[in-house]
C-alpha cells in the first residue's frame, strides 16, 4: 500500500492461523524441515517478534497499560516491521517465507476487542497476501485442553483479562478463546483461508499441507538439491 | 456547545457526549516557533481563568522512550515509524487529552496528527493509508496552523539549536549537506502543510513577524474562539 515498497516478488508466502492450541505451529515446523530438506531457501517469522517493537510492547503489557487501540497498533508496528525487514526482503529474493500467524490474528484479535473492523482491515492494508493461508480449525475445547493440559501459567493480555470477562484467569481465557475463534470462522470465509481439520492426527494433516504446497514450489528456486542438516530456527 | 467527533472510526468505548473542554492544537513546521507560542498562549489561557492541559507529541508513557531510542539509531523503516508514532498518539489521545477533556480542560497541544502524517507523506506513505489511521483522533475545536515562509524559518533554526537530523530529512538524502537537505525537506513539508489547510480546514496563523507579533494574531484568533458560543469546529 505504501507507494516506496517494493512488490513481493518471486517468492512464496505462507502462512498458518488458529487459536491457541490448534497446533499450527507444530505443523509449520514440520513443513519447514521439508522445504529445507528439498533445498529451498526459507526465512521463518512469528507473530509479535520484532525485536525492535517488542520493548514497546513489552512494556505496554508488563504495566499493563495497553488499551485495544494501543495494543492493536504496536502489533501492527510489530508487523510493519517485520514485512519491511524480513518478510519482502526475503519473497523479492525469491525465497519462501514461513508465517506462524499473520494479520489474519490481528483481525481477530482486535475486533474482539472492540476496535472497528473497518479500520484494523484498513490498517493492514500493507500486508503481502500469502501465497497460501491455512487455519488449523478446531473445538474449543479440544484447544484448551492442550494449552490448559500443559502450561499452567497464562498471560494476562493472552487470557483476554484486558476485557474484562471473568476475574479467574483461566475462565477468561475460555471465554476469550471462544470469541476469537468465532472471529476466525468468519475470516476463513472473507479471506478464502485453506481449513485443515485440526482433530485429524499430526502426519494426515502434515501430508494434506504438503500436497496443498507442492504445487506452489514451481519455479521456486533451490540453493541445493538436499538441504544442509540443520536445527530448525 | 458543538460536540466532539472521530476523524474516522475513532476509538472504542469513548463517550463524545462527556467530553466538555476544547482541544485547540498549534501546528506549523519545524522553526516557526510553536513551542514558545504554546507557552505564552497556556499563560494567557491560565490569567484567563481557564484549566490547561498541554502536550505534545512522543511524550507517552507506553512509546516516547522507544521512539527516542530508535531514532537514535536510525533505524525505523517508514510504515514501523509511522505506527510508532500513532500507537504513542493514541496513548496520549486516551490516557491524556480525553480524560482532560472530559474534566473540562482546555487541551493544548503542541502539534497534533498533522505532523505526523506530513513526516510520513513527505517520505512516500500512501496518504490515504495515513489518514485513515489516525481515523482514530477526535477533531480538534479549532487548529492553528502557523505559517511561515521558508526564508523565515532558516534562520530562527540555524541561529537557535542548529538543524537537526530529522528536521532536515537527513534520512532522504536531499541534499550534499545539512543545509540544502533541510531547506529542500521543508519547502516540501510547507507544500504538504497547505495541502492539508484545505483539507482539514486550518486555522492560518501568519507567522512570519516576530514571536510578540505573531502572539499577538494567535491570542486575538483564540480569543474569538472562546467568546462565541457556537464555535465552528475544524473539518
């Protein structure tokens, strides 16, 4: 959207969205080794992870002091610059580009938490569309007792506590949970996301990612035939 | 009393009705002597009887720091810095000028989301996506703009602090040095700063005299302002 930014360019994005607990992060691991075992040349980005931003927000949330407007433009500032640092430099090169969340997040995130629709939409105007989304649909409640099965200690702006729902933390969270993933059943349909059913076990959703991606690869340069054995990230 | 509204879809959860005070914002480019216009208007506005509340721009609690360390290193890529700086007017918008607002306070700030989306625009933003973000701000009662030409502005900067880094658009590489790149820089800011007249319906203050002259014209605009009942507020 910004007239000085460069078009994408030759390479390939992809992104994987869902509510906490849907396993998305696993499966784009996984598709990561794969795209590095064939070669490819692949830059990996996650939500929230500018280092540059992340003292903002950080600070924002440890005195928590972030209101939905503030919140959702510092992850949008984060986002920013992650594209202009990361993600273009890295699809004009013609590589791939692995998203664990994209602004699919903040339009859900946001929204429920009260900003206009309209204008998150509008803010992110910036964003490269992606070669490929895909959301990892799941039951709440096959979500929470992943996330609530194995790590006891929960955020509070990742509970939703800003929003006042619940005092119990963890209730505040299935409540907060509950209304983002409405949020993403109607984005899956505005934005045509690939749904992969994320009750099926971790190989048959990995083997229906690859053959949706497959094709996608044409043309996509390889720095060697087998990629070099290496940790992921 | 005219009642406040949103540029754009504004912010959720505020209720205009409450808000009571006036937000009167001074605006002009870098040099033309805002802040000590700012001073000598919150002075006048206290004799006056009135409750001031100002501020400015990159003071909040949640990014003043950050904005100040990245420009320190220069290393802010446009779309990053112009959601710093809105995400740090939208702290201030809301934890600040609103409440101020609501307690009766006249808020006066010393620039406002004008500046902002001249310094993005200037450096090649799309104007439309600039505009709409700071959708969120609350028109001001009334936007002064001061307005002076650049022969005027040159040696009020290069007399006083000297020309700074950003000021001069160093960063767009205008010029051989720092003169030229300021000069060349803010002859485009004052072109974008007219466009903008039109657009939000301006204020202009000729600003060109000397600081007592200049106060004087402001203080008599403002002091219309208060007097009349039914103010007519910006666009």
């Amino acid at each position: 959207m910004v007239k000085a930014l460069p078009q994408q360019g030759a390479g390939r994005l992809i992104v994987v969205e869902g509510i906490d607990g849907s396993g998305k992060s696993t499966q784009l691991a996984l598709l990561q080794r794969w795209l590095i075992n064939q070669g490819y040349p692949v830059r990996f980005s996650e939500w929230n992870s500018s280092a540059l931003v992340k003292q903002i927000t950080k600070r924002g949330k440890d005195r928590r002091i972030l209101t939905p407007t503030t919140f959702c433009l510092t992850h949008a500032a984060d986002f920013a610059d992650r594209t202009e640092r990361d993600i273009l430099p890295a699809l004009r090169s013609g590589g791939m580009v692995l998203s664990d969340r994209y602004m699919y997040t903040a339009l859900a995130r946001d929204v429920v938490r009260g900003v206009e629709p309209s204008y998150v939409r509008q803010l992110y105007r910036f964003a490269v569309k992606p070669t490929l989304a895909f959301y990892f649909r799941v039951p709440l409640e096959v979500a929470l007792g992943r996330i609530l099965g194995g790590r006891n200690a929960l955020k509070y702006y990742e509970a939703g506590m800003d929003l006042s729902l619940s005092d119990d933390i963890e209730e505040s969270f299935r409540l907060f949970q509950r209304r983002i993933l409405q949020q993403y059943e109607l984005l899956s349909k505005e934005f045509g996301l690939m749904v992969i059913d994320a009750t099926l076990s971790i190989e048959e959703q990995q083997a229906q990612m690859r053959a949706i991606v497959k094709p996608k690869l044409e043309g996509v340069k390889r720095l060697s035939k087998h990629g070099k054995v290496s940790l992921l990230r | 009393m005219e009642r406040f509204r949103f540029y754009g879809s504004g912010l959720p959860g505020v209720k205009l009705d409450d808000l009571r005070g006036k937000l009167i914002v001074v605006e002009g480019t870098d040099g033309v002597g805002r802040s000590t216009q700012v001073v000598l208007l919150r002075q006048w506005l206290e004799q006056r009887g009135h409750a001031v509340f100002d501020t400015g721009l990159t003071r909040s609690a949640l990014a003043g720091k950050g904005i100040k360390r990245a420009k320190e290193g220069n290393i802010l890529n446009l779309l990053t810095f112009t959601l710093f700086y809105a995400t740090d007017f939208a702290d201030q918008l809301e934890n600040q000028i609103i409440p101020a607002l609501r307690a009766g306070f006249i808020v006066l700030t010393d620039r406002y989301i004008y500046s902002q989306i001249a310094r993005a625009v200037v450096r090649g933003a799309d104007e439309a996506w600039v505009r709409d973000l700071f959708g969120i701000a609350l028109v001001p009662t009334s936007i002064y703009y001061l307005k002076a030409d650049l022969d005027h502005l040159i040696p009020r900067v290069a007399f006083t602090r000297g020309f700074d880094y950003w000021e001069s658009g160093m960063d767009m590489r205008l010029g051989r040095d720092m003169f030229e790149s300021f000069c060349r820089y803010q002859t485009r800011m004052l072109e974008i700063f007219d466009r903008m007249s039109n657009f939000y319906g301006f204020n202009e203050v000729d600003a060109n005299g000397m600081v007592e002259e200049v106060f004087e014209k402001l203080q008599r605009r403002v002091r219309e302002l208060l007097n009349h009942k039914n103010t007519a507020t910006a666009r």
